[in-house]
C-alpha cells in the first residue's frame, strides 16, 4: 500500500489547458488565414481583373459560413472536438480516414514548402553563406532550411493555444511588416505604382483566383480547434465574423496597392 501512494504522489497532474480569450483566438485565427497567400494577391489581380474582386469577397462570406457550419456539428455532438472528429459523425470511418489523410498530408506538405520558401529567400539575401563538415559540403540553401526548422521546432511543443497565441501575433505583425515593405517599395525607394489595371474581368484567370483565394482562406482544420480552446464558445461566431473581417481587409488593402 505504501509504494502504492508513493507512485500515486509521484504521479504528474493531468494537462488541463487554459481556455483562450477573445483576443488570443483572433491572433490564432489571423494568423492562419494571413500568410504567404497575403503575396499573391496582386497577380491575382493581374489574372482575374478588377471585377476578381467579388470572387475574393465571396470565399470571405463562404468560410464565415462553413465555419460556423462546422460550429454547429461541434455543438450536435460533444465527442467531436476536432475535424477528424466531425469527419467521423458525419460519415463514421471512412469520413474521419479520409479527413485525416488530406490534413495530415496538408500539415506535412505546407510547412516542408514553407521552410523551402525561407531557406531560397535567405540564401538570395546571403549568398557566400555555406561550410564544409567533414567531407560534405553544406551549401547556404540547405544550412538555412534546417536553421529556419531549428527555430521553429520549439512553437510545436507549446499545447496551450493561449500561449501559442503570442506566436500568432508575431505572424500577424509579420504580415503587417509585409504590407509595410511592399508601401515603403512603391513609395519611397522609386518603384512607384504607376501600373494601371486595365482588364475588368478575364475568364481564363478566374481558376488562378480562386484556387489563390481558396489558399488564403483555407483554414478550416483550425476552426474546431480554435473552437473548442475558447473560454466562452457562445463568442465563437462573433469571433469567426471578426476573424474574417480582418483577414479581407488586409488582402483587400495589400491587392489594391
């Protein structure tokens, strides 16, 4: 009985995650709707023409409303927490393989581009970066993919997403900084913006849009997580509009430039 108790004390206490507030999910939610699609929108313009715009006012309504669709799926069954999970309900097994395949494959393919991106990006800014180790040579490129890993891999222990909310605004503030650069660019450093869309509309464009529009707005594996990590779920829908709002004002903002 005694080493019973002992193993018993010895035991840790159970994770209990802090509910995250109102502000903290709108990082969380910005920052995985703003990102590398904030970029593409200016050829976007260049593909669809001026009237693309409704098709990126469009996906904006379309995500606020399957979001809360997915709200309303987590509400009918309390077992389902995630999209996995909601996959299950509606379609039992083969809805929650299925589901889970393409966001495993998705979680795994975004982020390995993503490091690609940031190591060509930082070997542009530092060519004569590279050493030898050994026999090998290890070329700029590759040294700043592993780096650029390196740095990241501590943000993937964080379980709380109230802690992982102040990794978020260091995204969102990123993408302002983004916005900031291409401004300063087209203002001050001689570039300008004497470009003048002339096109309305161009059909042939329109598949390019949307599947950019489709990527920036692409966050719907995150919305039953940001969901079911809130201190007061009855704000979610409230949050999500917000969330939203936000996220088409910065693409708009960054497009019209």
């Amino acid at each position: 009985m005694p080493s019973t108790m002992a193993e018993q004390t010895m035991e840790l206490p159970p994770f209990r995650p802090t509910g995250t507030s109102f502000l903290k999910t709108c990082f969380n939610g910005l920052n995985a709707l703003s990102g590398i699609g904030i970029i593409t929108l200016p050829y976007t313009l260049s593909q669809a023409g001026w009237l693309g715009l409704a098709l990126l006012s469009t996906m904006a309504a379309v995500t606020c409303y399957t979001g809360l669709l997915l709200q309303r799926c987590i509400e009918s069954d309390q077992l389902s927490k995630t999209y996995p999970e909601v996959g299950f309900s509606a379609f039992d097994r083969k809805g929650l393989v299925i589901i889970s395949v393409f966001m495993y494959l998705e979680l795994y393919l975004v982020p390995t581009g993503f490091l690609i991106m940031e190591g060509d990006n930082l070997h542009k800014l530092f060519p004569d970066v590279g050493f030898q180790l050994g026999t090998h040579e290890i070329g700029g490129r590759q040294f700043f993919i592993v780096m650029a890993g390196l740095v990241v891999l501590p943000s993937m222990w964080l379980k709380d997403l109230s802690k992982l909310s102040c990794v978020s605004a260091c995204g969102v503030v990123s993408s302002l900084v983004v916005m900031g650069s291409i401004f300063w660019v087209g203002e001050f450093d001689g570039v300008g913006f004497r470009g003048k869309g002339t096109v309305l509309f161009d059909l042939s464009g329109v598949p390019k849009a949307l599947s950019l529009y489709a990527f920036c707005y692409g966050a719907h594996p995150v919305f039953p997580t940001l969901y079911s990590s809130m201190k007061d779920k009855s704000k979610f829908s409230k949050n999500l509009s917000k969330i939203i709002q936000w996220a088409f004002r910065v693409f708009y903002n960054v497009w019209t430039l």
